[in-house]
C-alpha cells in the first residue's frame, strides 16, 4: 500500500473543501528547498492536525496559506478565493495564531483585540469581543497593557486577535508551546466550541497525543515533503501494530528454533517474549503461536497487549523515506 498525499480516497464532495494547496513549493536563494510540490485539501468544518519534525515545513506552508510567505511554485484557495488574486477576501476567512508571542507591548487586551477586528473591516462589535475574552479568562484583562501579562495570558490575548474578525478558518501555530496545563485545557475546549460552530481548525503541535485527542485526519511532513494525510482512524488501522508481552516463568536465551519466522523478540534479559502483530489481519496468530511455545516446554505467568500510539506510528513514519510503503 502507497499512502499518497494527493487524497484521492477522499469520498468528501469537492465543494467541502475550504482550504486547497495545489502544487506549492518554497525555495530560498541559497538553493535550500523548504516545501516540495505539496498537495493537501482541508475539509470546511474539521480539525486538521500537520505534524512533522523541526524544519520539516509546517510553519513555512501555514505562511503561504495565510499569504505571510510567498510560495515559489503553486496556489492556494481559501474558502474559494486564491490567496493571490484575492489575497483581502482569501486573508479575511482566516484566523492565525503564531508560535511567536508578538504583541502590541503598551496597548490594551481590549484595544488590541479591537483593532485586529477593525483591520479586517469588521464593524465594531463590542458583545462579540466580550464573548471572545471571556471564553478565553481575559475579560477580567480587558484593561491590562499586554506587556503586564504573562506569557501563558499573552498566548491567550493572540488567540483572542486571531478570532476577533470572526474567521471561518483557524490556524494554530504550535498553541500548546510554553503554556501551562489550565490554558492548554481552556483552549483545546474552545478549540471544540468552535468547530462545533463551523470554524475550521488546523493545527500544529509537538503534543501529539493532543492530535490523536482532538484532530479529525492527520498529516505528516518531513524534509519539506507531504507524506501522509489519513482520517485519525484509519490511519491508527493502518500503521498501527498491536504487542501481546509475555512475562516468561523461565528467561530465554535466545528465540527457539521453529519460531524465527514469528516477529518474537526478547526483552529484559530474556524474561519477556514480545509478539507484534498488524492489527489489520483478522486473524492475529495469537492461538497458534500460545500452542507453539507449549510445545516448546515455554510457560509465562504473565500476558499484557498493547497498542501503537500516533507518537509511534509518527516516529516511524519520520524515520523512513518520504515514500512511504506498508
């Protein structure tokens, strides 16, 4: 099985679509090539998680969607307006919250979060905004110069400019980074509110098990190369590998003959036997391989299964060739 980017398992109308990247690529003077012919379809209303390792590309496609960074190569629509034509209608659908904590120092949360919306021609709404900073526990900051803030309360006032023109499409730049557990709870909770409003997410993060907890699909890149988008699910049944661990009564020195073909390894000096089996075969070998070690005089007192986490199956991926077969 070839896992390819392109998405054409995607049963999804192509009017759902309400972010699409057709052959973008991003090289620099000096020859460096960050982003590779990628293409990637965004569904209106899911929660997108891009994961990859520092430098793979995440950062540098979100700026191009966002029309911050000029792509070399390709185009890019959002919510059906090209990010260069109509750069102000393109831009206006799309909320970004950075990784870096920029803000305006010496002016108010209030102002501040006020003037992001007037910078989209959004007519002053002062019960929208109240909404937003009290979703966020800012309200009681209203009138708090940022730069008294702390970096958790500034992390929370950038996701309050990047919602106050009321986007229909939200990027979140590695959110989680240098905050606090409260914060990372509030805003994956308001993350869920608002994809229950028809917001769309899409968001990087190095906390993947907030991926497998919150994203909708996941995709992959590395070396500036998109190498997998999947539906979380299917994804966890595809790459994802189960591990029965048996705690032996006697160690083992080595694998006994017969049994080289099974994918049995030793761990712990020899008093632990792992299987690890592909959790798509309906059959899983268990049985006969539970036979097979009584026939060669191996008893355990102890048997445990396990299951891959999105981690594992990231990492795996990673570590192999931008192609990617399975």
């Amino acid at each position: 099985m070839t896992l390819n980017p392109t998405i054409p398992h995607m049963a999804t109308a192509a009017s759902n679509v309400i972010v699409s990247v057709r052959g973008i690529g991003k090289s620099y003077a000096g020859g460096f090539r960050a982003l590779k012919h990628v293409d990637l379809d965004i569904q209106r209303g899911e929660i997108f998680a891009l994961l990859g390792p520092n430098g793979a590309g995440k950062t540098t496609l979100i700026n191009i969607i966002c029309g911050i960074v000029k792509a070399t190569s390709g185009t890019v629509t959002a919510d059906g307006f090209d990010s260069v034509r109509d750069y102000r209608a393109a831009r206006s659908s799309i909320g970004l919250v950075p990784q870096e904590l920029h803000t305006d120092s010496f002016e108010t949360v209030l102002a501040t979060v006020g003037f992001s919306r007037g910078l989209f021609g959004k007519a002053p709404n002062p019960a929208y905004l109240e909404k937003v900073l009290r979703d966020l526990s800012l309200w009681d900051k209203r009138d708090a110069k940022i730069m008294t803030l702390s970096g958790g309360m500034k992390r929370r006032v950038l996701i309050a400019k990047a919602l106050a023109h009321e986007p229909t499409i939200l990027f979140l730049d590695e959110p989680s980074a240098g905050v606090d557990v409260a914060l990372r709870h509030d805003m994956w909770r308001m993350v869920r509110d608002l994809r229950a409003g028809g917001t769309t997410i899409i968001l990087t993060t190095h906390y993947i098990e907030e991926a497998e907890d919150m994203a909708d699909r996941i995709g992959v890149i590395n070396k500036g190369e998109l190498i997998l988008v999947e539906d979380k699910h299917v994804l966890m049944r595809k790459l994802g590998k189960k591990q029965l661990t048996l705690t032996l009564q006697q160690p083992l020195a080595k694998i006994p003959e017969g049994l080289e073909s099974w994918s049995l390894e030793l761990a712990q000096e020899g008093n632990t036997l792992v299987y690890t089996y592909d959790t798509q075969n309906e059959d899983t070998g268990i049985t006969v391989l539970l036979r097979k070690l009584g026939e060669h005089g191996i008893d355990f007192k102890d048997l445990r299964s396990s299951e891959s986490s999105l981690e594992d199956i990231f990492v795996s991926l990673v570590n192999q060739p931008a192609e990617v077969s399975a």
